[in-house]
C-alpha cells in the first residue's frame, strides 16, 4: 500500500500551525507561526487578535508548508484540524479551513482532539505502535493523568481542579513583573535557586487519587510576595522561582508514578508545554530509574502547540480503523478527552 500524506492545522489558541505526516507517523514539515509578541503587551491572549492572525497566516503557512516538502495540495490524502479544547473563534479558523480544503480534494477529514495530540506526541518519530502506558499531560490549559489502552481508547485517571500547573506558573510569573509568557520565564529564573528557600504548599499530593489543584499554591506564591521588598531580584528572585517550580513538580512526579505504580505498568510519557521544563524532566528521569519504568518524553518541538501531533493523531486514528469525521462536525471549545 502507497503511503498516505496528512495535512493538519492547528489554530486552538495563539499559535497557527501546519504540519504534514506521512503514514508510517514521519513528519515531513512543522510550520509554526507565533503570536507571543502580538500578545505581550496585554500579558496574555486577545482571543478577538489571535483569530484575526489565523485568519491572515493560515494560506500562505499552507503554502509553505507544501513547498518545503516538496508536494503540491493534490498529493494530500487526509486532511485534519484541531476540534478543541481551545478558543472558539481560534478553533473555527483551522477547522473550516481543513474542511474546505477536504471538500475541495475530496479527502477524509478528520477532527482532532488537541489532547490527544499532545497524548500521542512522545510517540512521534519513534517506530512501532502506540504501546500501552500511563501519561501525564502538563500545560498552560491542562493537567491530566490518562490510562492509554491504545490508539482511541483512553481512560481519564486525574486532572486539575482548578488552576493547570502550565497556568499556575504564567500568573506567578506576571506576579513576579517577568516577561510574557512567564512559565519559561520563571523556570529560567529558578536555575540555580535554593528549592528549600520558601515553605509552598504540595497541595493534593496526599490526596490518594490523581487529581490536581494548583489555585492554593498560587495563592500561597502572591501572598509571599506581598510580605517581600518589590520588586524582588537577584538571589531571592532566583530562589522564590526555584521553591514555587519544585512545589509544582513535586506534585507532577508523585502523581504520576504513583498512577504508573497503581496500574502496574512499565511506559510513562509526558507531553505538552510544560514538558520543556528541565527541572521536571531531569526529575521524572530519576523517579522513573527508581520505579524501574521507562520514560519517554514529547521532543521539545512536538511540547508546545503545533500542528505535527494534529497530522501524527489522523494518522495514528486512520491506521486503527478508526472512521472519519463528518464534515458537519463542530468544534468544541471544552472538548474533554
């Protein structure tokens, strides 16, 4: 059987984002067009500005897309986008872009759930099936554990209950006056800190499920703030930013090995933005050496939003025989997994 090229576009929040992959799960391209400096000034996403850059960078990141891999739109066998979670405006852009273009070729269309790209995305550009593991799912919007039986077949163990921890270090990171976005801000902030400097809370990490809350430790991280000279820098900057990341990764780990532990399996993934976080993968590489389980991490480039993981998930739902998408479906801005 000829390969089949997939084509997905990703426009859930801020960033538009286009990639094509083939069906043995190879990238071919990942485009990425970023608004980070267009929603800077305001300290977060305009939702009214980024859909109207979605709407501007969606054709010409098509097209260049297709000509840094040397296809033309005819060669595309599947095409997919981004259903949601996300912004609903956002998330309308590349889903009625991805259709018109199904329509226009005559392809299947596929509708994607964002959390399932990030679920999926340790796997891509690795060989061999989806295997059966436990992953945790860690960004600005989400914190979730998940049971994965296979390809579409998910089972929910834990999520946040309030704050997502990707939240939890943007707002701390604004409390702090770093620069937007403020979670790579504060981890870089942290290198080098003393973890012990400040008494945060671990909240739920005793809870005896999987669940999250981060709105405490955040509370707890702006109430501190208030007790010290502002603006904070230099070595108590650098501390505060190292104490308040080790809270959060305390939790992250415990969680997850403890749900690793409990469901006896050997594969633990993490995916999603905060997965960059160097301080959490060198912490979930030594618990996962101790629990004798292996780790495997979403690449950096495949962390963030981006349309790879759209392309590698239609792929993957296609390969398990899973049927295409309806081109009345809708989007859903609270999507769940």
């Amino acid at each position: 059987m000829d390969k089949e090229l997939a084509l997905a576009i990703e426009t859930s929040c801020d960033e538009t984002a286009v990639a094509i992959a083939d069906s043995d799960g190879s990238i071919l391209v990942s485009e990425v067009a970023s608004q980070i400096d267009l929603h800077a000034p305001y300290g977060g996403v305009v939702p009214e500005l980024a859909s109207r850059n979605h709407s501007v960078d969606l054709r010409p990141l098509v097209e260049h897309a297709l000509a840094n891999a040397e296809l033309e739109l005819q060669e595309i066998d599947i095409v997919a986008a981004t259903a949601g979670p996300g912004l609903a405006s956002s998330l309308l852009v590349g889903d009625t872009t991805a259709k018109a273009l199904a329509v226009g070729l005559d392809k299947p269309f596929y509708s994607i759930n964002h959390m399932e790209g990030h679920l999926l995305s340790p796997f891509i550009c690795r060989k061999g099936p989806i295997e059966p593991h436990v992953a945790l799912i860690v960004s600005g919007g989400h914190t979730l554990i998940v049971q994965v039986a296979g390809v579409g077949d998910y089972n929910v163990l834990g999520s946040t209950k309030d704050d997502a921890a990707g939240e939890a270090f943007d707002k701390v990171g604004k409390l702090l006056g770093l620069p937007y976005p403020g979670g790579p801000e504060v981890a870089k902030h942290a290198e080098g800190g003393d973890i012990s400097a400040f008494d945060f809370p671990r909240s739920m990490i005793d809870s005896g499920d999987f669940d999250f809350s981060f709105s405490g430790l955040k509370t707890s991280a702006r109430y501190t703030l208030e007790k010290l000279a502002s603006p904070i820098e230099g070595k108590l900057l650098t501390d505060f930013c190292a104490s308040f990341q080790e809270a959060i990764i305390d939790v992250l780990v415990s969680k997850l090995f403890a749900a690793a532990t409990e469901s006896g399996t050997q594969l633990v993934t993490i995916s999603g933005g905060v997965s960059c976080n160097e301080r959490l993968r060198a912490r979930a590489t030594e618990a996962a050496h101790r629990a004798n389980v292996q780790l495997q991490l979403a690449d950096r480039g495949y962390s963030t939003d981006n349309a790879a993981m759209i392309a590698f998930a239609a792929v993957k739902r296609r390969q398990a025989g899973i049927v295409p998408s309806t081109l009345d479906s809708d989007i859903d801005p609270n999507l769940r997994l």
